[in-house]
C-alpha cells in the first residue's frame, strides 16, 4: 500500500485509527501475509501462519507493540542416511521434496490504547482480537442547555445537575 493511498484513507476517514496504517507504511516485511479489521471500536488482526502450530507462535504486548513472533524446528541433514529429515515427535521424518518453505518470522504492530484480549489458530489463520476501551474522560459528555428561568428544574445552586 503506498503512502499516497494511506493518506487519502487518512485525510478522508472520520474517526479513522491511523496508528494502524502508520504502522502498514513502516512495515518492511510482508511476511505472513495479514489483514486488520475494524468492528466498531474494536480490530482483528489476522494472520496466515499455515504450517505452524500453537507450540510454534509466540504473541506478546510490550510498551504498546503487540508481537507475533512464529518459529518452525528446522530439518537437519543426517549423514548416516545422507538426507535432510526432521523431528515429528520420537520419528524422523525424511524429506524427500521440501517445496514448502519454512520460514520463521517476526512481526510488530503498533497498537496504542488497544487492549489485545485473545487469539485464535483456526485454519491456517491466527486471529488476533483487539479491544478499543475509551477512557470515561474521552467519551462525549452530553451537557443540558437551560433557559436561565427559576422553573428550570436542572439547576439548583446556580450548579446544573442531570
């Protein structure tokens, strides 16, 4: 996505997240492939992790960076049996044609006041779901307008109440 794209997104989106697209824009590795989704307040992050198993990825939340990192046991060349094999419990395995790439990753997002609250590994997808919580301070206060009369029941002391 280049950035001529992300800005118009930006400058035409009302109440747009943009922490999310400045993160996209200093991404360098598209390696695995994601999507972010925005439901309301909240996001999903979804990643295609195929191959991998819940004992090979590794989610953490650290100074407001959210982490996913994927490690794969790499095959090891036997030289007894002078191929490549690798581990799948007590068994090796020999690997007779490897056109599935494994391929360890590491990425970061920027995540700012979201609060990450679970991951999925469904289908080759890992979903990571992300909740918005807006402080009482940033929510929008409605304030009754009065007409100044003494039978305007919503003051008393010259305070307004609700």
């Amino acid at each position: 996505m280049n950035n001529s794209i992300i800005d118009a997104m930006v400058r035409h989106g009302i109440g747009l997240n943009t922490r999310f697209f400045e993160q996209l824009q200093a991404t360098n590795s598209k390696y695995p492939p994601h999507n972010i989704t925005q439901i309301g307040d909240n996001y999903c992050l979804t990643m295609a992790v195929a191959g991998f198993t819940i004992d090979d990825l590794e989610i953490s939340v650290q100074n407001e960076h959210l982490t996913v990192v994927g490690k794969q046991p790499k095959p090891y060349y036997d030289m007894d049996r002078k191929c490549w094999v690798e581990r799948d419990g007590d068994n090796s395995v020999k690997i007779l044609y490897q056109g599935i790439g494994l391929r360890d990753f590491s990425s970061s997002f920027l995540i700012g006041d979201v609060e990450v609250s679970g991951a999925i590994l469904r289908d080759g997808l890992l979903e990571i779901t992300l909740i918005r919580h807006i402080p009482e301070a940033k929510k929008i206060k409605r304030i009754a307008i009065g007409n100044g009369l003494p039978d305007d029941n919503r003051f008393s002391d010259g305070k307004l109440s609700s």
